[in-house]
C-alpha cells in the first residue's frame, strides 16, 4: 500500500533510465557549450565550487 502511494503508481523501465541519461548528457552539452560565452561564463565562474 505505502509503495503504492510514494511511487504514485508508475513504475520505471529502461525507456526512463535512456531518456534520463540522453537529457543528462545534452544538458550537460548545453551548458558546457553556453558557458563558453564569456558574459556566461562569467556566471558560472561566480557560482562554482572551489
């Protein structure tokens, strides 16, 4: 019952574990490439961990 109610009824297969991974990869792509612009990569600088 609790399973029921803390998974809200859907349960992950392969196709979640691809997709998850490809929008992680493309995101990552995507920043690394946009943080290359120097007025971002300037946002990014400030926000990262040293």
């Amino acid at each position: 019952m609790a399973a029921r109610f803390l998974a809200g009824g859907h349960v992950a297969d392969v196709n979640d574990l691809l997709f998850n991974v490809i929008g992680a990869v493309l995101g990552l792509g995507l920043f690394s490439a946009l943080a290359q612009i120097p007025l971002l990569a300037a946002v990014v600088e400030r926000f990262r961990w040293r």
